[in-house]
C-alpha cells in the first residue's frame, strides 16, 4: 500500500493521547497489506515520504492579504457564522459544501467550493482555518501560511494528524465551542509560521516503490 493511511499506522508517527480502539481497529484492518509505504507531515521512517504537493499549489503565487481560509466541511455554515463572527475584526473567506452561491453576512464571506477559487484564497491568505485532514493542512504549511486546524469527532486518523500537527507546532482546537474563541484569537495575534520542506520528489518516491516492489517479487 502507499498512502497516507500507511504512514499514520506507523509506530513511530505521533498519536492521540486517548486511544480510539475501534478507529484504530478499523485503520488497521480495513485494507490490509503485506508492506507500507507512506506520506506524513514529516518522514517519520524510510518509508514514509513528505506530502505530494501539486503543481497547482507549487505554482501558485504566494502573498500575505488580510483575510482568512476557512475550509471546515463538516460544520454547517450557521454554526461557522456564529463562531466565526465572535471575532468581528477580522475578514473570513469560508468554502462551504452546503451552498452553490456565495454571499456576505457581516465580516464572512461564505464561497462554493472551487478548486481555483480555494487555491487563490489560499495563497493570498493571512492564515489558514481547516479540518485535520491531510492534504489542505500540508498545502498550507507548503505555503508557510499561519494554520489551526479542528480535528473531526470520531475521525481517528484526523485525530492523528492533529497530534502529529501540534507536535510540530501547529495549534488545535477540539471544536468550535465557545470556550476555544482565547485559543484562536492568540492564534490571531501571533504570527508563528511552522517551516516545512516538501521538496517535490515524486518521480524519486515512483522509482523507489517500483524498486521495491520488485524486490518483493
């Protein structure tokens, strides 16, 4: 196998500090294979690569705006206003997946998803909100753009990722309860930027795998 999956099952990748025996038991079993190879946030063992950036992401042009990217699906778009206007000086440009017309409600501005659209916030953003997924939080840090990211609810890969993001020192929040509204206006005060290196190596990753795989044969 080679996927991100892989890497998270790693025994040297970082985890949750409480155990979800059934997201665990499912990760490990839903797919099995005889030999791993992996992406992470960091190459935690020879098998395990940095993240594949796309070209899109790598081309983009970079530049620091006012605003903020918010890209938390599964949220409702009411639950997202009501925390996110909390914090009234400050300018969100959230992606939703509930809606397929964009629209202004104090100092929200609510977008369908794109791929260009989200690209472009990204890249002129002055941070970055996001689920603890992988892909968007390694194209944020790709971008050296301030992130937080929440991971999901029952979710124990996003858990995973999440503990592997704070360990580098990314800030999480577990949710959008108003008992989190100190930790992200910190967040938005400071201009802490987690520096990463993801060198494009995919035709390397490729020949590896291959060489490997032979091997195996």
């Amino acid at each position: 196998s080679f996927s991100h999956q892989a890497a998270v099952l790693s025994k040297l990748a970082p985890k949750p500090k409480k155990t979800d025996r059934m997201g665990k038991w499912i990760l490990n079993n839903y797919a099995p294979t005889s030999h791993q190879f992996g992406l992470h946030f960091k190459p935690y063992e020879p098998n395990i690569y940095t993240p594949i950036i796309r070209n899109d992401i790598r081309s983009a042009s970079i530049s620091k705006g006012e605003h903020y990217t918010v890209y938390l699906p599964s949220y409702s778009d009411e639950k997202l206003l009501k925390f996110l206007s909390k914090m009234k000086r400050v300018k969100w440009e959230v992606f939703s997946k509930h809606n397929t017309y964009e629209y202004f409600k104090k100092n929200i501005h609510i977008k369908p998803i794109t791929n260009e659209a989200f690209v472009k916030s990204m890249a002129s953003s002055r941070g970055i909100l996001c689920g603890a997924g992988f892909e968007t939080p390694a194209e944020s840090l790709h971008m050296q753009k301030k992130l937080m990211v929440v991971p999901m609810k029952g979710q124990y890969e996003q858990q995973c990722n999440a503990a592997a993001l704070a360990d580098m020192g990314v800030p999480v929040i577990k949710s959008l309860k108003t008992k989190h509204l100190p930790k992200l206006q910190h967040w938005l005060d400071t201009e802490t930027i987690v520096p990463v290196d993801y060198p494009d190596i995919t035709d390397q990753i490729v020949s590896q795998l291959l060489e490997k795989s032979l091997k195996t044969h």
